[in-house]
C-alpha cells in the first residue's frame, strides 16, 4: 500500500534520514518505533507532504506522491493524527470533528463517519459544544483521532498517541486503534509505549538515527534480545 523507497531528508544542512525504505501492506497495522530523535517523526511528516525528501521516492498504491501537496495526499486516503493533536482549541469539539470532513469523499460520508466516531468515543458525543481547548489531554487525543476519521482515511497515520496519558487512558486509546484496524483501515503506528506497538503490529522497524536496523513481525521483535535490552528494559 505504501512504499517509502530510500528517501534522504534534511533540516537546512542537517540530516535526519538516510536512504530510508520500508513498506506497510495493506490491513493491519505497522509499527514504527525508536528512541526520540531516531526519525521517527520526520518520517511520518515527510509521508504526509509536510515536508519533502532531498532524493528517494514514496508511493502509495503505485502512485508517486512525495512530490504532491498535503492537501492532495490526504484527497488520496492518507490521514496523519499528529504528535501533540494540532487541535483547533477555540472552537467546539464538533467543529473540530466537521474540519475532518472538508474532502469530496470525507463530505459525501460526514454523517456516516460522525455517528462511528460518536460509537467510538461517546464523551466526544457528550462534550460536542465544548471548546476543544477545555477537554483533558485524553480527551483530546480522542478528538485528534476522531477528526481523522472524519476524513474517511484509507491509510491512517498515528504518532504517539499515547503520549502523556494517564494508563487507563492509553488502554481506551490502544483498543480504538485495534478496532480501527478491524473496520479495514491501514494503521501505520510511531508509538512510544514500545512493547504495546510490537504486539499490535503485524509487522514492525526500528528506526535508529535515521535508518532502519530491525524489521520483522512485532511478535518476533518483542522477543529479540537487541529490542529486550534497548526498548523494553529487559
């Protein structure tokens, strides 16, 4: 489904990524995981157009897109939840869940894709005329999540979801995201919480200063005594 093939990328003179490639198939989810400033971010961000890759390509379905606009690429079915929600905090919950919906295809299943995202996270339903900068952190990843669904994602972009939540929280967040998956949407996961992305993940990279080391299914990598010492504490 998406191709990342030996992409380079910088900040000015610096560089962050270096001939990096991986691939995430359709159904599932794939995780991405690494200590801070291993790349993982800039990845996800050069994926969705915010930024471009000095050399390298990305497709997704076969079509190049790194060259297009992030506009375009979410048209195409890519949605990126980003690190730290990006949330619009003085408007209403609700309003923030429509700004999801301003594609020709999110439109044409607003109501539809409301109603999921209600079922998902029925306190979104409850606060809908809340100001979205009012809510608790969980709660705003929530609404993070929610307004990309919103979008009607073919290819659904997580980064840390899980960040500053309190654990009952992030259990909610991790079974949304399982059940997300269920529907049929492609997860591509950067997470911090390692251990709970590996068992997720149908297939898993480790991302170290800008390159990838380890690849395999999140199941073998849970067990691999280089990822045991480095991410799990073991």
């Amino acid at each position: 489904m998406l191709n990342v093939n030996k992409i380079n990328v910088f900040y000015g003179d610096l560089q962050v990524l270096y001939d990096l490639s991986f691939k995430v198939d359709e159904g599932g989810i794939t995780a991405l995981v690494g200590s801070n400033g291993a790349g993982k971010t800039t990845t996800l961000k050069t994926i969705s157009g915010l930024i471009k890759p000095r050399s390298g390509a990305i497709f997704y379905k076969n079509q190049r897109i790194d060259l297009l606009k992030p506009e375009r690429i979410v048209e195409l079915g890519i949605v990126h939840v980003p690190e730290g929600r990006l949330l619009f905090p003085n408007m209403s919950v609700l309003e923030n869940l429509e700004m999801g919906a301003y594609t020709k295809r999110a439109r044409e299943k607003k109501k539809e894709n409301l109603e999921w995202v209600f079922q998902l996270f029925p306190i979104l339903k409850e606060r809908k005329k809340q100001l979205a900068g009012t809510l608790s952190g969980g709660e705003q990843q929530m609404l993070a999540i929610g307004r990309a669904l919103m979008s009607s994602p073919e290819l659904l972009i997580l980064d840390e979801p899980s960040l500053g939540l309190a654990p009952k929280i992030v259990l909610k967040i991790f079974e949304v995201i399982e059940e997300i998956s269920k529907k049929g949407i492609t997860i591509l996961l950067v997470e911090q919480n390692v251990r709970y992305a590996l068992t997720m993940a149908r297939k898993a990279y480790v991302l170290e200063n800008g390159r990838i080391v380890l690849e395999g299914r999140g199941e073998e990598l849970v067990d691999n005594e280089y990822v045991k010492k480095a991410y799990l504490g073991v």
